[in-house]
C-alpha cells in the first residue's frame, strides 16, 4: 500500500508537471487546444494525488497528515483542488493554472526531502482535536498558497500597468498632435473607472499578434489578468483562509490544552502561527483602509505567507 | 500652562491610541516580541541553556538579560505592550459599539437625494402610491432585509447589519480573551508531582517536587484533595513505539475516596477546577540498605534517565547514607531489563531488572544543596561495585547490606488550575462566530419612494453598498425587476 502511495504520488507530480507546461504554453501563445489538454491532464493529476493520499492514509492506519512530509502533499492535494474545482470557475483565471501547478509541483518536490515511512503517531498525537487542527491548517495554508501566487502575480501586473500608464502620459501630447494612423502598433482604449476615479489606459489585446507582431511577444498589457481581477483572487483566497486559520489556532489551542495542560505556552510553534495571523488581519485591515489597498495591502500578504513557511519549514526542522 | 500641554500631550496618546493603525502595530510588536521569545531561550522553561549563554557570552548574556530577552512573557515592556494594546482596543471598539447602538435605535430620514446615488432607478407601477409603497415593503421583507422606516409613501431598508455586528463581537472577543489570558495566568497555579505507585499526592503547595508556580491573585487557595496512584502503566507497540500512557488514580477528599479514574495522555482528570495531565513516568526501585541489622533506607527511590526516549539507556539513581561514619553513597543503575540490555533492545519492560551500583565512602558534602540522583564525588572514594539482582541481597565491604526487594514505576502528573480557561474557550467561538459575518456579508441600504403619476405610481428607488460594491450591482438590478414588474425602468 505505501508502495501504491508512493507510485501514484510520483504519477501525480508527473501530471502535474505536464499540465503546468501546457498551462504555460497557453499562457505563452494564447491557444487553446493545450489549455484543454492541460485541465484534463491537471484532473488526472488530482486522481492520483488524492488516491495516493488515501493510500498513505490505509497504510498508516490513521489519518494520512501526521507528519511534515504528509502534510505538505495534503497541502499540494488541496492547492490543486481548490484551483481546478474553485477558481477555474472564473474563466480569466484559467491563464494562471501553470503558476498554481509550479507552486505545487514546488511543494511536493520539497515534501520528498522530508518524506518517511507512514507508521503510527506517538500517543500525544493522537488526538481528534490535532487531526482537526492540522487539517484545517492544510486547508487554510493551502489557501494562502494560492493568494500568494495571485498576490505576486498581481505586484508584477500591477507595476507593467503602471509602466504603460505613464508611457500613455508620456505619449498623449504627441498623439494629440499627430493625425489619425500614426503608426502607434495598438489600438488605445481608455477605461474611466469611477470607484477609483483614476482612467486606466489599456492596449488592444490580441492585434498585435496574429499579424505583423512577434508571435508570443508580450504586449504592453501583458498576458496575465488585470491586476484588480488578480487582486480580486488573492483577496478571496486570503479572506477564505483567514478564518480558517483562525479555527486552526484555536483547534490547535484546545488540543494543547487537553494535552500539556495549557493553552497557549508560546512555544515556536505557536509564537509563528500567531505572527501568522496577525499579518494577515493586517492584510484584511489594509484592504478596508484607503491608501493602504492595492500595492501596500500585498506586501502584507506576502509577509504573512512568508510568516507561514517560516513556520513550516524552519520551526519544524531547526528550532524544535 | 504645563498642565494645559500635560493634558493636550495626553489627549494625543489618546487620539492615536483609538486608531485602528497603533491597535493592529501594537498587535505586531507583540508577535515580534514573541518572536524574540522564541529564538533567545527563555529562563522559565529552559534555565540550563540561559545559565550556557551567560557562561559563553557573558556580555550577550547580561544585554539581553536587561532588555529582559530571557524572559520576555514576564518581562515590563511586554506587559507594556499588553496593556496599551488592551487600552487601544477598547478604545476603538467603544465609540464603534455606541455608534451601532445608535444607528440601530434611529428613525432614518427619507433620503432627498436619491437620483444622486450610485444605485438609482425609476419606474412606473400600478396602483396608488400607498400601494406601491406596501408592496414594496412586503417584497423587501421577503428578501430579508430589515425596513426601518417609511410612512404612506417612501421607505428605507437595510441588509447585511451582521456585517458590523458579526465585526464587533470578533473585536470584543479578542479583547475578552486578552483578558481570559491575564485571568488564567493571575488565579491559577502549575505545579508538578511525581508520585510512585501506592503513594499519595495531596494537592497542597508543599507537596509539589518543587514549588509550584502560582499566579499573583492565587492566594495558596489549594484544593487539599489526595489522589493515590493505583497503578501506572504504559503500552507499546510492536515497533517499540509508546501506543498509551495511563495512570490508575484514586481521588480521595477527606480520607475517603471519592472517584476512582484513569489519566492518559491527552485526557487529563478534572477535579473541582484542578487539571492533573499525564506528563511522564520512570521507575522506582524500593531498595533496602542495612547497616548491622539496622535498617537505614527502605522506601522507593525515584530513578531518571538522561533521556526519556531513548530506552536502551539504564535509569540512574543514588542511596545517601549520612548517619555512618565514614558517610556512604550508592550510585546506582537500573536495568529493567538486563537481557534486552544486553542485546541492545530497548528494555520497555521490567524482566528480572537489575541493579548495578558503585559504592563511595568519605564526605558527601550534604551542607551544599545537590542533586538527589547523583553523588558530589570530590571528596569521596570508591571502594566497591557490583549488582544486584531483583529479590536478591548484597554485603558490602563495612557490613552494608543492600536488598533489591521490589521495582515500582512512578507517574509523573501535571497539575494545573487555569479558572480563565472557559472564558477563552467562549470568547474563541465568538471570535470564529463573529468572523464569517465580518468577512462574507456587506451592509447595504435602500430608499423607496412612490408619487403619483396619472393613474399609476412613479417609484424611485436608490441604494448604496458599503463593502462588496460590485456584487450589489447585480443585487440591485434584480431588487429592481422585482419592484417594477412591468413598469418601464431607467437605470443610468
Ligand atoms: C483596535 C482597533 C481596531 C479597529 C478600530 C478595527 C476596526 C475594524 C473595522 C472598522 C473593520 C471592518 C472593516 C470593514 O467592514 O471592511 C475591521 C475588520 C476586521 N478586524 Fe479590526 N479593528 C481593530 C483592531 C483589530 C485587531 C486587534 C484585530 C486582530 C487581529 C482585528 C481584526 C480584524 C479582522 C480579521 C477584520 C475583518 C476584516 C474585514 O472585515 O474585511 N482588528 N476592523
């Protein structure tokens, strides 16, 4: 059984890692055929995935997160899951898909540095409390996974957007000089958004490409989605997580409690969930403040995913 | 003059401490405090390594010692930090709570300005404007949301009032449990027995194998309760794995017994409001030392090992016998057991153990505080070693006896009263409680208002959405077709 765990793990990472290039391909050239080829091919990768999970779960007798190599591929299962099931909803989304499978094709390639043979817990782990409270951490932190992959795609777009805005400043005395069929590549659209009483100047899109221009040369645009739908995404995704952080926390409290007599005892541990949380609701802060949405609001997202992994990676393999 | 700028530099504090922004970066100096707490080791829990520290690096050692780096949860700019953002809290959160009261209590005006809304639209239904209006309000009920006001002919509504309710409860929550914590810390005690199979502990601040840590407020209010350790015992797996800990205890008030229960790992034994955790266990060999008939130690003696998980060690332990002359000291070994020692299994289990012991003679330096399972050697000499086995009996050279007569184990309990702990576990519901309205729903609001218009009813509708302006949007345009079935609708 651990040997049918480890093997459709390993069919899974493969999937994924084919899907992800496809993902990628369709990101890069805006075809579809391999965009369909890769949501079917990141499918069969969850099949794996989850069978090997629950494989691991059989072979261990228990519930298959009891240790650092088990979690970080719940986390991945979960990651995926949520994407394809979840936020592929959203067509625009789609274009992200081989971003979130090299995020999790990440995770699952570090959780075999860690990885052990399944076997039984020692007594004080076993706990419904725990397995609840580690469940719902791979949930959330799996979650914030995928905010943060939104979250930088968004700092990235956010700056190109920025970039053409000034250039369209730049260039608008000249455009209003010059007569119609100046040669500019792009048609200009520009889009008033009254909630932000700012105009954003994007480029056409596709015209660029399918004549004349480079095939896959970037446009001014870019390819990803606008940054507002992005930061849209890594809200949801972060605003979903929270509370189930916060559920974690306090799950992870209880078992404490039952099992060392306290509740809290700002062990690493716990010390990194709290930093966790507190950047988070920071971020959540941000996002209703003015002047501090937007670009501000993300660097505080990226610190508490940050704040995550430290928890994860350095907590459990340095500090305790 | 000076008190006019004492009470304007006062007011600033107060100013910036009602800011949501001083809250939240009070919040966070706490976790970097705590960060610190977690990478300087910290003398309540780990006095060895502090004690290493200052050894190595004396003058690291005395800086961080005064920025209180060694025990930060107790140190003064922790409690600080703990106070002013209590102070903050609170400060935000009252005038937010007076403001819900009020704008719950209000009667809303009609709102004049409704074509100025972001959400406005208009058209023509039937009947009169009373009608109208009526209808209006029963298709607004029906879709939840709360009329507040109106008269014959306009109305107001709102929807999602949860929001800012669900909000507040999460605010006060946290507070709440900011103070359950000081609660827990300030009434309660920790302290930690060891008792051998057969004794007794009694839950009082003596007992304790040494002084129990209690909270300011907690007042040596000690429970006076017994419990006997019937039996301890622990289970393991074929790997060698531990699969359970348990402890068989009597609960005894007043000499009789009362409750007699198990205490295992993660499910600890309450009585009246003191916690007893399982925390560990080891053995206890009862050895018998007699000097010329005369019989100098018989009890139990609590053996340790160097390292609880690693169970091919021995268990030390050590006999003190200063009333000879020269004194005597034993140090000695245990075996659980010798075969799987010798094999280099772990030795899980008692199978004929044994005990191998040193014997020193000289001066056991018993003026100095020491350790009860070793020896201070300086002034001792060996003069004799060997084992003895369970049952058995030895004659040291000087006529010392020693008879292995029985092996017990001993429990190890944590005992602890925390009366802030129901407090936390309610306030941390209400926190999850009060999240999801916070996070998922948004407040808005509508006005209705109807005039006659021929044989019909002109109705004016306007709305706004606090949060989620995008998603109300579509909301509104349905509320619109609902309330303007067949009238023509503008919607600029
Ligand atoms: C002490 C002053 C504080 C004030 C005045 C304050 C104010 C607010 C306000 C007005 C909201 C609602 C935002 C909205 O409706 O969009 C909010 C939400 C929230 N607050 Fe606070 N807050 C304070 C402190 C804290 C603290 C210490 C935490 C703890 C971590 C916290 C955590 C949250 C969370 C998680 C939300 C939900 C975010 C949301 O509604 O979008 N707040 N806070």
């Amino acid at each position: 059984m651990t040997e049918a765990s480890n093997t459709t793990f390993g069919v899974a990472l493969a999937l994924y890692l084919v899907a992800m290039i496809g993902y990628l391909h369709n990101f890069a050239y805006r075809r579809p055929a391999p965009l369909a080829a890769a949501r079917v091919v990141a499918y069969l990768g969850l099949a794996a995935h989850a069978a090997s999970v629950v494989l691991r779960g059989l072979a261990a007798g228990r519930v298959p997160w009891g240790n650092m190599y088990e979690y970080a591929s719940v986390v991945g299962l979960a990651v995926v899951a949520v994407y394809l099931l979840v936020v592929e909803r959203r067509v625009e989304a789609r274009r992200l898909g081989g971003f979130v499978l090299g995020a999790t094709v990440l995770i699952m390639a570090a959780s075999t540095m860690v990885y052990v043979e399944p076997g039984p817990l020692i007594p004080a782990l076993n706990s419904g409390w725990l397995r609840v409270h580690v469940l719902a951490a791979i949930v959330s932190s799996a979650l914030f996974t995928l905010g943060f992959v939104f979250t930088v795609l968004y700092l990235i777009q956010d700056r190109r957007e920025r970039r053409v805005e000034r250039g369209a400043e730049q260039r608008a005395p000249a455009m209003a000089s010059a007569s119609v069929g100046s040669g500019l590549p792009h048609d200009l659209a520009v889009e008033s958004d009254p909630e932000e009483g700012r105009a954003t100047v994007t480029l056409g899109p596709e015209r660029g490409n399918g004549h004349g221009g480079m095939p896959g040369r970037p446009t001014r645009r870019g390819r990803l989605p606008a940054s507002a739908a992005l930061d849209d995404l890594a809200a949801k995704a972060i605003t979903f997580a929270f509370p189930l952080w916060t559920f974690a926390v306090v799950a992870g409290a209880i078992w404490a409690e039952q099992a060392w007599g306290r509740y809290w005892g700002w062990d690493p541990k716990e010390v990194w969930s709290f930093v966790t949380w507190v950047l988070f609701a920071g971020y959540l802060h941000a996002r209703a403040t003015q002047g501090w949405r937007g670009r501000r609001a993300a660097v505080i997202a990226v610190l508490g995913f940050a704040a995550l992994l430290f928890n994860l990676i350095v907590v459990n393999l340095v500090v305790s | 003059m000076a008190t006019g700028s004492f009470t304007r530099g006062m007011r600033s504090v107060w100013r910036s401490l009602r800011s949501m922004r001083t809250a939240l970066i009070l919040l966070l100096l706490l976790g970097l405090g705590s960060v610190v707490g977690s990478l300087v080791p910290q003398a309540p829990s780990s006095p060895a390594r502090v004690a290493q520290l200052f050894a190595d690096r004396p003058l690291l050692a005395r800086v961080h010692d005064a920025l209180g780096f060694f025990d930060v949860y107790g140190s003064w700019w922790f409690t600080l930090l703990y106070v002013l953002l209590l102070i903050s809290l609170a400060a935000c959160l009252i005038p937010r709570t007076r403001g819900l009261v009020r704008g719950m209590a209000a009667r809303w005006q009609p709102a004049r300005d409704l074509e100025g809304m972001r959400h406005f639209a208009s058209g023509r239904v039937e009947g009169s404007p009373q009608e109208a209006v009526g209808r209006a309000r029963r298709a607004l009920r029906r879709r939840g949301w709360g009329v507040r006001s109106g008269g014959e002919t306009a109305l107001a509504a709102e929807k999602g009032l949860a929001r800012e309710v669900g909000s507040l409860a999460f605010h006060w929550a946290f507070f709440l449990l900011l103070i359950g914590v000081v609660i827990g810390r300030g009434f309660g005690f920790t302290g930690q027995a060891t008792v051998i199979e057969g004794e007794v502990f009694t839950e009082a601040h003596a007992s304790y194998d040494f002084p129990p840590r209690e909270g300011r407020f907690f007042d040596e209010a000690h429970r006076g309760f017994q419990v006997r350790v019937l039996d301890f015992e622990v289970s393991y797996r074929e790997s060698g794995l531990p699969r359970d800990f348990v402890s068989r205890v009597e609960v005894i008030e007043e000499g009789e017994v009362v409750r007699t229960e198990e205490i295992r790992v993660n499910h600890p034994l309450g009585h009246r409001g003191v916690k007893l955790y399982q925390s560990g266990y080891g053995w206890a060999p009862m050895v018998e030392v007699r000097h010329e008939g005369e019989l100098l130690a018989s009890d139990p003696l609590v053996f340790v090992t160097d390292d609880p998980n690693d169970a091919l060690r021995p268990w030390r332990g050590a006999i003190k016998l200063p009333g000879l002359v020269p004194q005597v000291g034993l140090e000695l070994q245990l075996l659980p057991d010798p075969a799987a020692f010798v094999a280099g299994r772990p030795m899980l289990e008692a199978r004929d153990p044994f005990l191998a012991y040193r014997a020193f003679r000289g001066d056991l330096q018993l003026t100095e505080a020491q350790s009860v399972f070793r020896l201070e050697k300086e002034r001792l000499e060996e003069y004799d070693s060997g084992g003895v086995a369970i049952g058995e009996t030895v004659e040291l050279p000087g006529g010392v006896e020693v008879t292995f007569r029985d092996l017990r184990q001993y429990t190890q309990l944590l005992v602890k009263r925390d009366p802030g702990t129901g407090l936390m576990l309610a306030t941390a519901v209400l926190v999850l409680v009060g999240l999801i309205p916070a996070l998922y729903s948004s407040r808005r609001r509508i006005w209705v208002r109807a005039m006659p218009e021929g044989d019909g009813t002109r109705l004016e509708i306007g709305g706004f959405a606090l949060q989620r302006k995008g998603a109300f949007d579509e909301e509104f345009g349905r509320l619109v077709r609902d309330l303007v079935p067949r009238g023509r609708v503008g919607v600029p």
